[in-house]
C-alpha cells in the first residue's frame, strides 16, 4: 500500500492557535506555527477565518477543497436542483410526502445527503477519513448557524466517523435505514475524460474506494427497502448481485438493488 502523503494543520491568525492544536491532535497531523512550512508536507488542513479547507501546496494545484451548503453548487442544488424528480430522489424512492431515513456510509462531502436532506430525509453521513470528515463536520456546523437552512441541518443530518462496513454491522434490525445510498469513489479515468481537479485531488489523499463491492454486500443486509449504487454512466456495475433497476442521467447513474421478502 503506498504512503499517504503528509498532511499538516495550518492556521490563519494568531487567535486561531489553539483551534489549530486541538484539531492537530485529534487527527495526529503535524501543527504549522511557523518557519520553516513542514518541507515534507503535500496538503494544508488550513484553518481560514471563515471555514475549514483543504489545501494542496505547490505550482498548479487546485483551489481549496471545503464544504459549504449554504451557497454555490449546494445552494443552488437546493433551489433548483429538480425537487422529487431529480434522479437522485426517484433513485432513493422519494415519492409523495414520504420520508425514508438513509444511511450514506461514503459520504464524501456531503452533496447527495445534504439534497436528500432537503427533500425530508432523515440522513445519516459516515467517513472514514478522518481529514474529510473534519472538512465535513466543519461545513455541519456552519450550516447550522445559517438561518435558511439551520433547523433543517440540525434535524435532518448527523455525522459519525469511522468504517461504513462497521458501522453497518453493528446495527440491529431496529435501527436498519429505508434506504442505504452508497457512492464510492469513481474509478480513476484515462485523460480524455479527466475527473475534476477537486475529485483527483481527493483521491490522491483518500484513494479509490476499492472495497465497494463488499460494502454492498453488507448494505444489502441492512436495509429495510433499497441500497443505491451511484456510478458514471457508463461504468460496470459492482461486483456482486445484479441491480433491480437502474435510472441513468446524462453523466451518472444510479443501479438500485431492491429489499426482497
């Protein structure tokens, strides 16, 4: 297994200091106070006086990598984002007033779960890297304070640390989820259809998810409707039981496997 490169916390303001040291010791990073800037490190967990980024260091690397549900992609995913008919919810079964309470065990950076929250979900987010789940713990918060969609965050979405497969499996069957909505990290591309300089980013931090085929496995005995299985368009199906159905987007598609008596 490669090395994971060398991530240090860095801070933006004296007042910061001890922000900084307790999020360096919770995760066990390095602390940047001052020269010389860690030489070894690759990434910055940068604490900026508005939220918590991800930063890669060095001549042409992407911008910040951060979670905000407040504005941009997220904000407008939430205005116009196509309601009950978008894929997303027709894949998680949303339909009339019902609300299925989920289980994201890859959640990422929250984007799908924080739509479905918005949609009525109960949703439940688990990382299992300890840098993306600070980002998105970072961006829970804040959208907590927000006054538009606060009391939503603070109902409808929780976040927990550690394993997906665990985690599922220390569930009885009186806390299995309607719906459990997996969306592992895609599989590297070759240049011409080039993920985005964020996702490429995040890879070489985090890496592919390469036992999403097991995570199914273990999904598909702990739900109570239907595990959900996004995927590129044109991407094999993981290993494993055949889909029920599938409902595909122009760019995505969402494979459904379906709870049988």
């Amino acid at each position: 297994m490669a090395t994971p490169p060398t991530i240090a916390v860095a801070f933006e303001s004296p007042a910061m200091l001890a922000d900084a040291v307790a999020l360096a010791t919770e995760l066990a990073l390095p602390l940047v106070t001052g020269q010389p800037l860690v030489p070894a490190a690759i990434y910055w967990l940068f604490l900026a006086s508005e939220r918590l980024e991800l930063r890669k260091l060095g001549a042409g690397a992407p911008g910040p990598i951060y979670v905000d549900f407040t504005a941009g992609v997220a904000d407008y995913r939430r205005r116009f984002g196509g309601g009950r008919q978008q894929p997303l919810a027709r894949a998680a079964g949303l339909k009339g007033v019902s609300a299925p309470t989920v289980v994201d065990p890859t959640a990422g950076l929250g984007r799908d779960a924080f739509v479905l929250a918005c949609l009525g979900c109960q949703v439940r987010l688990i990382e299992r890297s300890p840098v993306i789940a600070a980002l998105l713990r970072d961006g829970l918060q804040r959208a907590a304070q927000d006054p538009d969609i606060g009391k939503m965050v603070i109902e409808r979405l929780s976040l927990h640390h550690g394993n997906g497969q665990d985690y599922l499996q220390g569930l009885d069957e009186s806390q299995w989820p309607d719906v459990i909505y997996l969306d592992p990290m895609y599989p590297h591309r070759r240049k011409t259809a080039l993920a985005s300089k964020e996702i490429r980013l995040l890879r070489a931090l985090v890496g592919d998810d390469c036992d999403a085929p097991e995570l199914l496995a273990v999904a598909l005995t702990r739900v109570r409707r239907r595990v959900v299985v996004k995927r590129p368009r044109l991407a094999p199906v993981l290993s494993g039981p055949a889909p029920d159905a599938q409902i595909i987007a122009p760019n995505t598609r969402f494979d459904l496997y379906l709870r049988h008596p």
